[in-house]
C-alpha cells in the first residue's frame, strides 16, 4: 500500500452561492476577464472551437449557473466543444474524465490551492463538479472557517 500523502474530497454546493474567482489554464494563466461581467461578476474566458470554428466563450462564473455569452460563434444546442486558454492556447479537457451524464468530455478549470472545477462541455448539459485537493489540515480548517471563499 502506497501512502496517500493527499485526501480528495468532493464538496457539495448549493448552486448560485458561489462565483468561481481564479479559475486558470494549466500553466496558470488566470482566465477571469474583467472586461466582460455576467451577474456582476467578472466571466471566465476560453477560446471555443467547434467543427473548425473558433471563437470566444464568457462563462458565467456563478457557480451553477449557466449563462454564458458567446463571441464570434453560435453554438447550437447539444454542440460537444473544445476549450483553449486564450493565453498559451493549451487544451482545457480533461485527459481523465467524462461526463457521468452524457459520456461527452470535459473541461478543467485549476483553482487556488490545489482544487479543481470541472463540466461538461456539451451546450445545455448541467454537469459540474468543483474537487478541493489539499492537505487533511487544510480541509479541516475549511470546515471550521465554514467559508469556502478563499478557495475560488
Ligand atoms: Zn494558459
Ligand atoms: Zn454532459
């Protein structure tokens, strides 16, 4: 047996409590954009491609919720997307996982401290999931805080 040095917990959240503050690429490009804001918010911004178009997509940082804008492209409804950091053009999907509800991919987005948010990146489909990855302190300490805050 191998000594699991980190614990993985998957946090419940009520949907609409939260707005996603640091979500980046994999080489830690910050994809906040303040210039466009979604419910007073500053959205989260990747490049979009779908059947060899390419275009801009503002995703509303509220957690579960969905109201996205879309630049440059119209997606149809069902439209299975790629997502690039606008920055250094890395993919966003997920190399380990789909969606447990419609088996598309899905994209990652990296958060402060180690967590994670992921959805599906099928248009329409609700799937999304945020996974906070840290120390066994750390979460405790959350837990006491009851304040998820510092962690998006
Ligand atoms: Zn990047
Ligand atoms: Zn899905």
């Amino acid at each position: 047996m191998v000594k699991r040095e980190k614990v993985e917990i998957e946090v419940e959240i009520p949907a609409k409590k939260l707005y996603v503050k640091h979500a980046s690429c994999p080489n830690g490009h910050l994809l906040c954009d303040e210039s466009v804001k979604i419910h007073g918010y500053p959205s989260i911004k990747v490049k979009v491609k779908y059947q060899g178009q390419e275009g801009w997509l503002y995703l509303d940082p509220v957690y579960g919720s969905y109201d996205n804008i879309e630049k440059d492209i119209t997606l149809p409804p069902g439209a299975v997307v790629e997502f690039f950091c606008p920055e250094c053009g890395v993919s966003l999907k997920d190399p380990d996982e789909t969606c447990q509800l419609c088996s598309s991919p899905l994209f990652v987005f990296q958060l402060p401290k180690g967590g994670i948010v992921e959805g599906c990146l099928k248009k329409g489909c609700m799937y999304h999931k945020m996974k906070i990855v840290d120390a066994e302190q750390q979460i405790a300490r959350l837990f006491e805080d009851s304040t998820l805050e510092s962690y998006l």
